[in-house]
C-alpha cells in the first residue's frame, strides 16, 4: 500500500506525511519534461515582452507555473492516476476535487526562501482545508531549498492561524516563533504530504542546479469563491461516494496567471 494506517495517523496528529517514492521512472521523466516544456514557454512570452520579469517569475531564477494541467494530458493523466486515487481516498475519503497545480522552480544559486505560511491564508475566505502533494522532480536538500513543516502541536493547531504580510517580498506569514520544523529531504519522486493547515516554509536553493517541485492540490468538496457563485480556482470531481467520475471534458483549457 502507498499510504499505511501509520501515515493517516501522522497525517491527523501532526498535519503532514513524507514519502520516499511514489513516481514511477516514466511518470517521473513526464513531469520533467512537461516542466521544461512550460519554463521554455514563459521564457518566450518574457522575450516577446522584451523582460525578464512577468507576473512572479523571475527568468532563470523562479518560476510559479499555475494550472499546467490545463494544457498537458501528461499533466492529466499523472493527476487522475491510479495512483493520486489511491493516495487521495487514503487521506480526504471518498470525494475528492481537483483544486490546483503549478510548477514552482527555483534557480540555481539563488537566495530566494519562502516565510511560514498556510495555504488556506491564500483563500481569504472560509472553506474546507484542503490537501496538498508537493512532489520534487528533483532529489530535496537542506541546500537546494526543500520545503520545512511545522507539526500542528508546535504551530498553533488545526485551526487558520493569523498571517500578516511581509512589507518586501508581500508573502503572507503566519509563525514567527524560531522552531525551524522538520526539513523533508526527499529523492526525486517522493512527496510531501500535507494539509492546508499545516505551516511550512522553504529555503533558498544554493546549489548550482535547479530545484523543481510539481504541487498539486485535492479537496473534500469544491473551494468556491468568496460570493459562492463559482470556483476558486478548479472544481473537477475526482472520486465520489468512492467511484472515480473525472472526465476530461470538465477541465478547463484557459491559462490561470498568478497576480
């Protein structure tokens, strides 16, 4: 089995599960090269705007690829897998919605580190907190800036903790303690599970490679919007009442750009 009764166990003590792998070889050099696809991509729109910057990327130095799926079947067919099915029903249940994706990249030798945060804090309105799969492409280091979790009993609990904004970068930041949380040093094709509750954060990548991430994210129910009147983001069903419902004409073509 890919998630024990050990890792759910963890999962609703502590708010997060590490695992060592998960990818296949074939499903692994898929997001790669699907990554390399889309960094190839935003680099040619920076050129046709004649920048190096464009909405949160930074050419060669950080990129924040939303919604790839959008436009990749290998992206799809990786996400409605097997095995996202299995790991999704292990830990949200019998329903489970695609909510998000994105590729997040960070150069080589750049300092560039993320403040503790929740992902819920993102939402700005209530919903039903949701599950995120951080998944590196590429072996996770103290050194290449892998992703830290603080557990819910030394984090403030299950519960959406108050974020203030950082005045220079604009991330939100929820912890300001000096509890440095548990790294997750992972190889390439492993994941960090965790929930939108959980705090984490991550370091600067000092070394001379890239240090990629595909993140996608599962909820218990659609994540609306703040009026109600629609989705957040996506809202594709996934599994429900345990069946597997997903059909790819329900996933929307159009690019999200962050802002």
């Amino acid at each position: 089995m890919l998630v024990s009764r050990q890792h759910i166990d963890q999962y609703n003590r502590d708010g997060f599960f590490l695992l060592d792998h998960v990818l296949s070889d074939d499903q692994l050099e898929g997001l790669r090269g699907e990554c390399s696809r889309f960094i190839h991509a935003e680099d040619r729109r920076m050129d046709e705007l004649g920048t190096d910057t464009r909405d949160l990327n930074f050419r060669g130095k950080r990129y924040f690829l939303g919604m790839p799926h959008r436009e990749s079947t290998v992206l799809t067919d990786f996400i409605f897998s097997p095995t996202m099915e299995e790991l999704t029903r292990a830990v949200l249940g019998p329903d489970v919605w695609l909510y998000f994706t994105q590729y997040v990249v960070k150069g080589p030798e750049v300092g560039l580190k993320f403040a503790w945060h929740q992902d819920s804090a993102y939402i700005g309105h209530p919903h039903a907190p949701y599950l995120s799969c951080w998944i590196p492409l590429d072996d996770v280091t103290v050194e290449n800036g892998t992703v830290y979790v603080l557990p819910y009993d030394r984090g403030g609990g299950r519960r959406l903790v108050e974020h203030t904004k950082d005045p220079e970068l604009n991330d939100l930041v929820g912890y300001h303690g000096d509890d440095p949380g548990i790294p997750a040093i992972l190889p390439a094709g492993g994941m960090a599970v965790f929930s939108s509750l959980t705090l984490h954060r991550s370091g600067p990548n000092t070394t001379p490679r890239m240090r990629r991430i595909y993140l996608i994210q599962y909820s218990p129910e659609p994540l609306m919007n703040k009026s109600g009147t629609g989705p957040f983001r996506d809202a594709i069903p996934f599994l429900k009442d345990g069946e597997r419902i997903v059909n790819e004409s329900l996933i929307p073509r159009e690019v999200w750009v962050a802002t």
